[in-house]
C-alpha cells in the first residue's frame, strides 16, 4: 500500500523536552511538509522541503526543526524552545510544485 | 504571507439542503485547492482551480474561481450526512507552499 504513515498517533511529553515525529511516504514523492493546526485556526506551514538535502522554513517554524536525508523521511523535532508546542501535527507529501497534497494521519501531540 | 479568507467558520443545515463556503483574498490568486478535513480525520484534496472563471463539478459538488481570480466557492447540492467535515481553501503561492484558509466546519442534522 501506498501512502505516508506518521507515528506515534498521540504524543505525550513534560515540558522542556524535545520530541521528534516521525513521517514517512512511499509514494516516491520528492516535496514533503510539516503542517500545525490548531482548533479554528486552518493548518499553518511549518517547514518543507522540495527535494532531498534540502528545506525550507514555513510561516511558523520557530522552535522546530527538521531534517531530510532520505526522500522517503521527513521527520519533525519540537524543541524546547516552541512555547505552545500542544497541537496536532500533519505531514503532506507530493510531487512537487503545486501539485495535489497527501496527507498523513497526523500526531497530537500534548505536552504536560 | 497571502491571507485568503474563508467564511463562514461554521455552518449547521438540514440533510438535503444546500451548502456554500466561500474563500476569499484582497490579491490574485495563482491557483486555488480545496481540501475536505472529516472530523478526528486528515485533510483529503478534491480539487484544483486554476483558470478564471473556472467552473469544476464533482457530483453534487462545484467548484467555481472567481472572474478576477480573488474568490473561490464550494457548494454542495443536498447535502448528506457524508458531507459532515471541514472545508479548507489553500493558495498556491511563491516556493510552492499552500496558504490554508480557516476552514469552514459542516454539521448535517439528518
């Protein structure tokens, strides 16, 4: 089967810890992207990436960071310096450009 | 970034009534997508509007960009209790990214 998976589904952690999500895709995508929503507040744009090697930051990207080494991997790390770090995170691959995005089930991630 | 503003924020009908969500920008819009978030679910894509004027149907869905390219709208045609979710309008800007509207949330009373 196809598609992008992310783990764990809920996240717990205390305050001050960093965390990392996971997000991976085997549909040979070349672009990835971390989103955040928020109740009443869209997804917002935390970081992408077009290819891999390479990102970019997104509208919100402060306290995050991200890596990609391998096309198939975009894995997202809240740091202890994001303020309100509790929201539910998704992850979009797609090929690129502004073509159709593919979302994952997303990680709600709560921290005490 | 782009803003686009997408109104209402919520929106209860009756099963069989009709349903529209507008999406809205004070600038020209490149391209326009539209996704439908279920509820405890992840954003699905439906369509992509790229032209002026563009008109799209899926079913008893349609999709419409607006003349100037500053508005979008979705309607739904006797809407069911599948249609339950949240709709999103996204902008295709610079680098690629996509600029999310709020959403518009339905409730169907069946």
């Amino acid at each position: 089967d196809g598609g992008i998976t992310q783990s764990p589904k809920y996240l717990f952690r205390k305050e001050g810890q960093n965390v990392t999500l996971s997000c991976e895709q085997n549909l040979n995508h070349d672009a990835m992207y971390w989103y955040r929503q928020d109740p009443g507040q869209g997804l917002r744009l935390i970081y992408y990436s077009q290819i891999v090697n390479d990102f970019q930051k997104g509208d919100i990207a402060e306290g995050y960071s991200v890596s990609r080494e391998k096309k198939e991997s975009f894995p997202l790390t809240v740091t202890s310096a994001q303020k309100n770090p509790t929201a539910f995170y998704l992850c979009a691959s797609n090929r690129g450009g502004y073509n159709e995005q593919f979302f994952g089930p997303g990680t709600r991630l709560t921290v005490l | 970034g782009q803003q686009v503003m997408q109104i209402p924020q919520y929106q209860h009908v009756q099963e069989g009534e009709d349903f529209t969500t507008y999406c809205n920008s004070s600038t020209t819009l490149s391209n326009i997508q539209w996704y439908k978030q279920r509820p405890g679910g992840h954003p699905v894509f439906l369509i992509q509007l790229v032209k002026s004027g563009e008109v799209k149907k899926q079913k008893r869905l349609t999709f419409q960009f607006g003349e100037a390219k500053k508005n979008s709208s979705l309607h739904i045609t006797a809407t069911q209790t599948t249609d339950v979710g949240t709709y999103f309008c996204a902008e295709g800007g610079s680098n690629y990214k996509l600029t999310f509207g709020k959403g518009t949330l339905l409730t169907v009373n069946p």
